[in-house]
C-alpha cells in the first residue's frame, strides 16, 4: 500500500501548481510515511481494524481541478492532518472544493456535495465550507459509492458570527465499500451549527468529528444515526470542545445493530477552565436486534469549570418488552410490531432533516432493512 500511494504521490504532486499547496502536501505525506494507516494498538483505534481497508490494491482517482471562489489556503493550513495516517492521506491527494457563502446571505435551496468512488478507486474529496456572518444556509453531504471502494473524506467548516449552518451527512456505500471521513467545525460569536450523521453502508466505516467553540454564545447539535447489519462496522469517534464561556452543545447518537455487526462509539466532550456557562448533553443509545451484535460506547466528560450544566449517558439493550406486549395486545403480529418499535427508534434522528426528499429515502432505506412497509 506504502509503494501505490508512493507512486501515486508522485503524480499527483508533479502536477502541482499552487506552491503553497504543493508544501502543505508534500509536508501530509511525510506525516502519513511516519505514522502509517492507524493499528489497533491506537487507544482511539482499538475496536476499529482497518487491516481489509487498506490491503485491497486501489487505484487513486485522477485529481479533478479545484472549485470554488478561491483555494483558501489559510483554512486548509488549520485542518488537523496529524491526527492519523488517513487524515494525512486526505490532504496528501485532497480534490479540493471550496463553499463559501456570503456574509448575511440566506441560502434556501440546499447544497450538495455527491461523492461517489468507482469500483477499485481511492477517492481523497476535501471540501472546505465558510459560512460568512450573518448566513444562513443547509448543506448535504453524501456518499454512495455502488461497489468495492475506498473513500477517505475530509470537511472544514467555519461558521462565522451569528451564521447558521444546517450539516447533513449521508453514509449509503455499498455492502464492499470503505469510508473514512472527517468533519472539523469551527463555531463563532452567536454562531449555529447543526448536524445530523446518517450511516448505513459500508463494509467498514468511521466518521470523525470535532466541534470547537471559538466565541461565546454558540450552539452546537451533533447527533447522528447507525443502523448496521450482516458483518458491518461502524465507528463514530466526536470531540466537541468548549473552549469559551457561555456555548451550549447537543449530542444524541443513536445505534440499530442486527447479526454480527459491530458499532463503535466515543464522544468527547471538553469544558475548559475559562469556559463557565456551558450547558453540554450528550447521550447514546444503542438497539441490539440479535444476540451476535456488539457495541463498544465510551462518552466521556473532562470539565474543568464549576460553573456548568452537563450530562452524559449512553445504553445498549433490546426492545422493551412492555412496549412490545402493548403492542401485541392491541392485535399487531408480532414482526410488526418489533419493526414498529425499532422504526420509532431510528425515525427520532432521521425526522431531524428538514429535505422532504432526503428523509422519505430514508424512510425506505430504514423499512428496507426491517423488511417492512409500515
């Protein structure tokens, strides 16, 4: 894997023209020849095995020309590359789009972003996201690659004073495909931002996110939804940071395992010692429907301020047995009924979405997996 990447690197920095770019690439990928792809033996890294990931021979997409108003090299100089081997490897290749939206401009209509890998193809996609102050705007990200691929994602998104940013991001890969994504959020003075994860496909997924609040007054809403079955593996690794006084911040993960599939889940949540006033609740929820299906869920809190509101939990369990037999009382078959239970369970996050459109395919995609029409 080291020498397809190598060769690739090769190309891909040859036709380099921007030289700032060029060094921020060229410094990526000495990061990702030193620490490699992220092993088991990573604290952050332990449930997830990426070994079929990365010894499948991939053949990296030609590098599309950059979009947007500008290459806003200064944002794409603050994006944590170091994190791991994959988030150097993003910006290493990085097919680069640029969003920026103008200062208080309401942007109706949503934006997508369809990012797709053909069948054996590496895809790097970056997407840098500047919501000016005063905006308000919806962006929807997706992925849905329809056969073996790998995907490795990265967005920046910067949300200005008193902007408004409404994220959804759509995981519907193949069953054979791969997908690494990393969502860094940066919120300021007054600012919103609201996210809502789906993840449905993919042999072997992970979605990193990181939250950091810049000024006081910002809200933040990271939820997010797995729903898994066959051998499938998810992983959702957060990070919401408050930094400064006076932020509130929502977290509510929800999971829906069946046969042997695997879901990880570690939410941090930081209160810094100058960040009085935060108001932060996380929860995660997981629904096992088979006896084989495992989740690993760690929220955790490090606060280091009295003067604060916060929470966190997380459970994993089946169907409850007295909403069940409420339910075959009232005369429903007894499928039904656990799919009735397990749709209301997963609808909570997906009636979040605000596009019609989005959301009755995600109705079916959900009843598609209970092998219902409820």
């Amino acid at each position: 894997m080291e020498t397809l990447f190598a060769d690739a690197f090769k190309e891909r920095i040859g036709s380099e023209t921007n030289a700032d770019l060029r060094e921020l690439r060229e410094r990526a990928y000495a990061v990702f020849g030193k620490m490699g792809f992220p092993e088991p033996r990573l604290e952050d890294w332990k449930y997830t095995n990426i070994g079929p990931m990365v010894s499948a021979d991939w053949s990296v997409a030609e590098t599309a020309a950059e979009r947007g108003s500008d290459l806003a090299i200064d944002r794409l100089g603050k994006f944590d590359f170091e994190r791991n081997g994959l988030s150097a490897l993003n910006l290493a290749f990085a097919e680069i789009t640029v969003l920026r939206i103008s200062k208080e401009t309401a942007v109706d209509a949503p934006i997508e972003f369809k990012l797709a890998a053909e069948d054996g193809q590496a895809i790097f996609p970056h997407i840098i996201v500047i919501a000016e102050a005063g905006s308000k705007a919806t962006i929807v990200e997706t992925y849905a690659s329809p056969a073996k691929s790998f995907t490795d994602a990265a967005i920046q998104i910067f949300v200005e004073d008193n902007a408004h940013l409404t994220h959804y991001r759509v995981q519907k890969e193949s069953a054979d495909a791969f997908n690494y994504g990393v969502t860094e959020v940066k919120v300021g003075r007054g600012g919103s931002y609201d996210s809502t994860s789906i993840n449905l496909g993919g042999a072997l997924s992970r979605h990193d996110i990181d939250v950091r609040f810049t000024a006081e007054g910002g809200e933040a809403w990271v939820d997010g939804l797995y729903m898994l079955g066959g051998s499938q593996h998810h992983d959702t690794h957060s990070i919401i940071d408050h930094t400064v006084p006076n932020c509130v911040s929502h977290q509510n993960y929800k999971g829906v395992l069946n046969d042997k599939s695997r879901a990880v889940f570690n939410g941090k949540v930081f209160v810094r010692e100058n960040a009085h006033g935060t108001d932060a609740q996380q929860s995660n929820k997981n629904l096992l429907l088979s006896n084989d299906a495992r989740v690993d869920t760690k929220p955790q809190l490090e606060i280091f301020n009295d003067d604060v509101k916060c929470s966190h939990g997380a459970t994993v369990g089946q169907l409850e047995e007295e909403e069940l037999f409420y339910l075959l009382t009232r005369g429903l078959p007894e499928t039904l009924a656990r799919n009735l239970l397990t749709y209301g369970f997963a609808e909570e996050v997906i009636n979040k979405i605000d596009i019609e459109s989005i959301k009755t395919e995600l109705d079916a995609a959900v009843l598609n997996r209970l092998n219902a029409a409820i």
